[in-house]
C-alpha cells in the first residue's frame, strides 16, 4: 500500500488547523499535528496523528521533520490576540516570533521544500485606504501585527539562505465553522467578535462594543469576515502554487467585503430573529477603524473565497455552537 504525502500542520489542534487538517484529509495527504495544547484541543484531533510540543523544542523539531519528511509545513501555531499582545510583548514575541524562527530554520536546513505560513492583515495597521491590496504598505499599529512581518521577513532570507519557497498568507477575521460541523472553534469564551456576539445571543454575557465614534458609517469597526473552510483551502492551494512557483509569495485572504459591528448585530438579529443587547465602551489600544481585503486576487493562486457569505458564516456559527451548547454553558459559567 502507497503510504500518503505527509504535511506536518503547527497549531494543527486549533481553530484553523484542526479545519486545515479536515481539509488535507479529504484531498488523499495525511495530516500530522504538532501543537502544545495551549489554544487547542485533544477532540480537535481527527484526521491524523498528534505529537504535543514546543516551538521552543528545537530538538523535537528536528526528530519529528528527520522521522517523517513532510512534503510542506503549515504553520498555525500563534497567540492570536491584538489586545493581549500589547499586554504581553514579551509572551508574543517568544511563541510567535522566536518559535517561528526555530521552525523555519531547521525546517530549511533539513531540506523542507515548502512552508506555508498563517499571517494576518494586521501587518498592514491602519491604511489610508480599503479596499487592502497585497501592495498597501505594511505599517503594523500592534505587537501582534508587528511580530507577523518579522517572521514574514525572516522567510525572505530563509529561502535566499536555504532555497525553502515559502507562502505568506494574511487572514483577515477568521469566522464559521465546518458546515459539516465535525470541527470548529473550541474557544466557547474567546474575544472574537462573532464569540462574543452569540455569547449575548444566548444570554451568557452581555456583548460590549469597544468605540462608537470611529470615522465609519455608524460609528463601530469594519472587518472582513473569511470562512476558516476557504482558509482551510487557501492553504492547500498555497501548496500546489509553489509546485509550479518558487520564491517567497504573499497572499491577501479576505472576502472583499467590509462590515461593521453594528452590520454584523444587525444581521445576527436578521438570520436568528432575535435581539442582542449591547453596550458601548471606550476604544481599545491597537484596535484599526477599517480593514477590509481587495476582491482581486492574483489569477496564478487558483484560489476564491466560496463559503464566506455572511448568511453562511452566521449560519454555521450559530449551529455550532448549538451542537455543543451544554458544553459551552458549562465553560461560560466557570468563567464569569
């Protein structure tokens, strides 16, 4: 029997990994998740083996790509937190910038080919204008951000270095579930806004909005909202594009539509007919007023966003979160 093409996937118990590694799967690759549990989860795990550890562990590093010759590496594993990374400078920039350092460097010495990295949008802080194009100047406005283009940076000299193609893929909001609803975000209490939104919804917590008076239509932030199922693919395509491309590439993943808090209130009341109370807070630090991603994508990544309708992601959402509701009450509580 023709063992499978094996892609080694950092953060692969997360949100977005575990849904990459469902992805991997169906397409005949087999998934191995290296990840130290600190966002993920154990259940999350479904489609391929999990070994638990560090990206600080250079040794395991080392053993785990000499052992089993991943064809590419998707790197998830991150703090994912603006807010928290203007509290905690020093926490982020040794898991997401050291740790990545690690990786990337004995990932090309050891010969990996192809590296495929979770970036964010928050490279580009807070632009003149939207929509963002893959050309806007990188200005990053929050240790989160900042510590994303180093690493961005640093995959630049390793394949000047090493010969490793890389692609950087910059999320905007990641959002949704798996509509199958074999995976999805476990992080029942997380600062998203669409958590937060359904944490109202169900009566669990009241929903605060950071800023009212922001230069916007109604006063509140403008995201763009990308299914992680498209994400999930993007990553996939990443890989087959540096079959046919080498070099370092970037890519912008957005849905090309820019929605405010108050436009994603009102479409939650919309698709589940109910309403959510809110209140209004002041702004918090680092917080950009409009980021929204260009529709145009580069014709040579075949890649489209297909799930990111709004109705989709409210959808998937929201029966997600039903199907694990007794779980969610019980963490919502503890935490209160």
């Amino acid at each position: 029997m023709k063992q499978k093409k094996l892609i080694l996937v950092t953060g692969g118990a997360g949100y977005i990994g575990s849904q990459t590694c469902k992805f991997i799967r169906s397409k005949g690759f087999l998934p191995l998740s290296f990840d130290n549990l600190s966002n993920g989860s154990k259940k999350s795990v479904r489609w391929g083996k999990l070994i638990i550890g560090d990206l600080s562990n250079s040794k395991l590093l080392k053993k785990i790509i000499l052992k089993y010759k991943p064809i590419a590496i998707f790197h998830f594993a991150a703090l994912t937190s603006v807010q928290d990374s203007q509290k905690y400078p020093k926490k982020y920039f040794k898991n997401n910038v050291l740790g990545s350092k690690i990786l990337i460097d004995i990932a090309g010495r050891l010969g990996v080919k192809s590296f495929i990295f979770s970036s964010s949008c928050a490279v580009y802080g807070n632009p003149s204008k939207n929509p963002v194009k893959i050309s806007t100047d990188t200005k990053p406005i929050n240790n989160y951000g900042k510590g994303k283009l180093v690493v961005e940076r640093y995959l630049e000299e390793s394949y000047k270095k090493h010969g490793m193609s890389s692609v950087s893929l910059r999320y905007f909001n990641a959002s949704g579930a798996d509509p199958e609803l074999e995976i999805g975000d476990r992080n029942f209490y997380s600062s998203k806004l669409i958590t937060r939104i359904i944490l109202s919804l169900k009566n669990i917590k009241d929903l605060n909005i950071y800023g009212s008076n922001y230069p916007t239509k109604d006063g509140t932030c403008v995201r763009d909202f990308i299914h992680v199922k498209d994400l999930a693919n993007a990553h996939f395509s990443a890989m087959n594009f540096l079959k046919k491309y080498q070099g370092v590439y970037k890519f912008n993943l957005g849905a090309g539509v820019g929605y405010s808090i108050m436009d994603m209130i009102k479409n939650f009341e919309k698709y589940s007919k109910q309403k959510i109370k809110y209140h209004f807070k002041n702004r918090r630090r680092g917080d950009i007023a409009i980021l929204y991603s260009s529709k145009h994508f580069d014709k040579k990544f075949i890649w489209k966003p297909k799930r990111s309708q709004i109705k989709h992601i409210i959808h998937d959402s929201l029966r997600w979160y039903d199907k694990n509701h007794k779980y969610n009450k019980r963490i919502s509580k503890s935490k209160m």
